[in-house]
C-alpha cells in the first residue's frame, strides 16, 4: 500500500483539480458508476487535469488499487467522462493492458484510432504512444508493471516537467 499512497503523492502535486470542482466531479463520476451497478474500492481517487485546467475536455480520474514495485504489478481503474481525453503518451518501462468494463473509448495507438467497447482488452507494449477519450463516460481496469516516477512522457510539453510527469 506504501507505493499507492508514494506515487499518487508524486502526481498529486499541480495536476489534480481541488475543493468545490473535485467534489463535484467525484459527485458525477461516482453517480455514473453507481448507475452501473459497481462499486469502486475504498480509495482516494485522484483527479487528474494535468495541470491544463480544463478537466473535462483533459484528464481523468484513477482509482489506485495496488503499486507494487517488488512484485512487479499495478492495477487501477480509471475512469473518463464523455468527450474527456486521457492525452498522448508513452511509457518507456510501464507496459499496461486495459479493459474496458463500461462503455466505450475512442483509442488512438501509434496514429491509428479504434473503438474500444465493453468487455474488450488492449494491451500497450512499453514505448508505444496512446491515448483514450470517452465515447460517453467509461470506466477502464489498467493492469500493468508498477507505476514509477518520470514514466509518463506526453506529447503535450506543457504537462509536467516538459512532458515529463
């Protein structure tokens, strides 16, 4: 649980949203996926903007559910709304592979767009470019090699440290 909490403590530093917008973005998230019929663990969930400031059009919510460095996995659900992206990004050591449990997303992997619904898988090797964006709201099971620091590289530049988070 110690890594959870360390590198959620990483990201959380410029690139959540706070106060009265959080609260109402977790307020609408969590009505969708009750809606669903799911139940999310209790979990701290991280709001992620970036840093952009335009949380619904970039960004997502995660739910952290393990981070384990010495055996080797992470899982987290994560969760957008309609229309809101996840942006372009690689890892060079994180090599994840997503379900998607509700809805649907639109994927852009190395270019190239597809439609991913309900029930499907994709895995992402290390180094490949992806993004998601919500075709309606969608929730996504990540399970992956542990989450470390300065993983995350973004096309965007202004995201983190030169793209760097």
């Amino acid at each position: 649980m110690w890594e959870v909490k360390k590198m959620a403590e990483l990201e959380r530093r410029n690139y959540q949203i706070w106060g009265e917008k959080r609260k109402e973005a977790l307020r609408k998230c969590k009505e969708i996926i009750e809606s669903w019929g799911i139940r999310m663990p209790e979990v701290k969930p991280q709001v992620l903007d970036l840093g952009l400031g335009d949380f619904y059009k970039v960004g997502l919510i995660e739910y952290w559910i393990a981070n384990n460095r010495e055996e080797g996995y992470c899982g987290k659900f994560l969760f957008v709304f309609d229309g809101q992206t996840c942006p372009y990004h690689h890892h060079n050591f994180k090599h994840e592979t997503f379900f998607i449990l509700k809805g649907k997303v639109k994927m852009v992997v190395g270019g190239r767009e597809m439609v991913k619904s309900q029930g499907d898988v994709l895995a992402m090797e290390q180094k490949a470019d992806h993004s998601f964006t919500g075709i309606g709201p969608a929730l996504l099971l990540e399970v992956s090699k542990p989450c470390q620091p300065n993983d995350n590289i973004f096309e965007n530049k202004k995201i983190g440290e030169n793209g760097i988070l």
